[in-house]
C-alpha cells in the first residue's frame, strides 16, 4: 500500500539494481578515487564537510535574508553524489515534489485557491476600508509633529 517505502527498501536492498528508471544508488566518485580505499575514504570525508558547510548555511539562512531551502536542498546533492541515505532523500523529495505540483494543478484545486485568495482580499480591502472610514487617511510627509 505504501509505495514510497517499497521503493525506497528495494533501493536500499539492491543499490545496483535500477528498479525505477532512476540513476543507480552509490558514490559517484571517478573510478581511480573508488579503487583506492584510502583515497575514497577522504574523498567521502572532504564530501560530508563540504555538504554539511552548505547545509549549515542554509540553516543560517532559513531566518535570515536567503534561499535558505535551496541551499539545504544544494547541500542534500552535494551529499547525494556519495552518500545512499542523502540520495534515498533526494528522490522521495522530488517525488513529493512532484505529487505537490501535480495536485495545484489540478482544476479543481486551482479554482478553489483562486476563490479562496480571492475572499482574502475582498476582506483585506473591507478591512482597509472600515479603517480609513473611522480613523481617516492621512500622508505620512503630512503628519503633525
């Protein structure tokens, strides 16, 4: 029933294995770096730091000015090209992704955002209005010291 687990342990139980047209799961690192276990140990290290500097910058950003989502997103690639787990991730994101976009297109729920988006503003311009009515409008270079 849930297929978005099914796909993600069948993933994880054959990673060469390419059961949904994706790329295979595994390191992407040039073959001369794979064949040396010292030199792809590092390679993995230097990978994790460099992706976890990125991530942490987009923490950062996340409450201050920034893409702080898309850099947290970057970071996740970067982590994916040799990390399963951070690829595991990446792929159940897109999908979701994609299930979001299929669904805000969808007529039915595009018309009800338009209703619903349209109804806030009616109310925000009645508000503004029952506001300027009481209180009156008054330029802010026109105000008296």
């Amino acid at each position: 029933m849930n297929t978005g687990s099914d796909e993600a342990a069948g993933a994880v139980a054959g990673a060469d294995e390419d059961t949904s047209g994706a790329k295979p799961l595994g390191s992407r690192a040039p073959g001369f770096i794979q064949e040396r276990k010292a030199l792809h140990l590092s390679w993995q290290v230097g990978v994790f730091i460099v992706g976890l500097a990125v991530v942490g910058a987009g923490i950062v950003m996340l409450p201050l000015p920034g893409p702080g989502w898309l850099v947290i997103f970057g970071g996740m690639a970067i982590w994916a090209t040799e990390f399963v787990w951070a690829q595991l991730v990446l792929r159940w994101t897109k999908r979701k992704v994609t299930e979001a976009t299929q669904r805000a297109l969808d007529p039915r729920v595009r018309r009800r955002n338009i209703i619903l988006t349209t109804v806030g503003l009616v109310i925000i311009a009645v508000l503004v209005g029952v506001y300027v009515w009481k209180f009156g409008l008054e330029m802010p270079w026109k105000i008296k010291q």
